[in-house]
C-alpha cells in the first residue's frame, strides 16, 4: 500500500495508549486497531483532524507516502 499510518508512533510520542485515544476521538477501539495496522480503505477527515487535535500534530506526521515498487 503506497499510504502508510504512523499513527502508533504519534501514539507512543504523545504517551497516549489506544483505549484513551479511541475515547478522545470518538471511535471503536477495533477500527482505531484497523488504522493503526495500516488495514483501513479510508479516513474520514473529520476522523483525521481529531486525531490530529487529540495528538498535537498534522496529518502529515500521522500519514506517510510511499512508492510503490513495480514488479
């Protein structure tokens, strides 16, 4: 997958664990695991400026772009 999740990074930066995040944004602890495992199709934007409320810091620390090889 070309886009890639940090979000436990931004995580164990913040200190901050899943349970206590999931609360603070407003989701399920199992799809903040899909996220955080890089399994998820889609963000929702509202989803990503809390996460980016909750964590201080901008989508660009929570998403990465990688290019994909081809075989």
């Amino acid at each position: 997958m070309a886009i890639i999740v940090n979000l436990d990074v931004m995580m164990a930066k913040k200190k901050i664990s899943s349970q206590e995040l999931a609360e603070k944004i407003g989701i399920t602890q199992a799809n903040l695991s899909i996220l955080k495992t890089n399994k998820c199709k889609a963000i929702r934007f509202s989803t990503l400026e809390k996460l980016c409320e909750v964590l201080d810091c901008k989508p660009g620390d929570i998403l990465d772009y990688e290019k994909e090889s081809k075989k």
